[in-house]
C-alpha cells in the first residue's frame, strides 16, 4: 500500500482534532469510554476500568505507527474539553472504515457531523476509494449524521455484529453507509 501519512492533526470550524496521547486516558474513560449511554449502540465493550481505556490507547499508536492513519481524538477548540473521538483505519488498500462516538454532554449540537466532515476530506487525501461506516438500525442520530455527511445505505445486513452494551444474545442487524472518496 502507498504510504502517505494522514495529518495528526487538524481544525474545524469549531474542533480541535488530534491524534490520541497515552495521558488522554483518563480523560477518554471519564467522558465517554465508561457511559452506559454513550457506548450503547458501539461495536466494543464499555470501558470498566481505565487500564482498558489506556490499552485502546496503545493500539491506536500502533494503528498510527503502522498505517500512518487511525483513531483521533474530537476537542472543543473554544476550552480545549474533550468531546470524543473518531478515525480512520484501512481494511484493504481501497477501503477504510471511520466511526465516531461523543461525550453525552456534546450530542446534538452538530459536533459528530463537524468531525465526520473532517474525516472524509482526510480519506480524499488518502490512496482509498471508498469509507464505510456501520450503525445500528435503532441509532437514528448516527443514521443523520452519516447522511448529512453524503454517506449512502448500501445494505442492511442481518444478524452481522454483536454489540456488546446492548443486553441482547448473539449478533444484531447493522446499517452499512458508505462514501465514494476519489
């Protein structure tokens, strides 16, 4: 795969967007990692502990050092607080994958469009075709946001994810949206 580096980080508007540190552990589990609600409809499990918050942390500097691309974390660029976090990561050299989640505090004010913007204008400067993200049926905010974005329905696709903070039995229906980047 060609290798051209994602930028570490970037404005918006209204966003302070970075790459992950270690010490943003805390801060990660505090204001979203560990929520009932926000990690409701995530494809991984909320955080219990820190520890796991830092682990993610680690693999996200794996995930950079490896494909010079991966998961950021979303700032208020007014006071500097922790909104959440996003990303980009190859599934293939044409393809990637992105997502987003936020602190309850920040929903509905226009944050997770903001920084899903951000992101595809990263992917249009990277050798990929296509971004695509995954969002459960039920999820009508997300559903939104990917649309606002220019994110199509490709497919509705039965029993193919587990979500793991829903108290459900085996894998779920999930929605997938993709994008045409080139």
């Amino acid at each position: 795969m060609e290798t051209i580096s994602a930028p570490e980080t970037l404005t918006t508007e209204r966003l302070f967007i970075r790459r992950p540190r270690l010490d943003d552990a805390e801060s990660v589990f505090t204001r979203y990692d560990s929520d009932v609600d926000v990690t409701r409809f995530l494809g991984w499990a909320r955080h219990d502990w820190v520890e796991q918050t830092l682990e993610f942390l680690q693999y996200s500097n794996q995930k950079w050092e490896q494909d010079q691309v991966g998961p950021y974390l979303i700032f208020d660029k007014m006071n500097d607080r922790l909104l959440g976090g996003t990303g980009l990561e190859y599934e293939s050299k044409a393809l990637a994958s992105t997502g987003y989640v936020l602190a309850r505090d920040s929903w509905g004010s226009g944050y997770a469009t903001e920084a899903l913007h951000a992101i595809v204008e990263i992917a249009r400067g990277l050798p990929i075709s296509s971004v695509y993200a995954l969002c459960h049926p039920e999820h009508i905010a997300s559903v939104r946001v990917l649309e606002k974005c220019g994110f199509n329905l490709e497919a509705k696709l039965s029993n193919h994810i587990e979500f793991p903070n829903l108290e459900l039995s085996g894998k779920s229906d999930v929605l997938h949206y993709s994008l045409c980047t080139q």
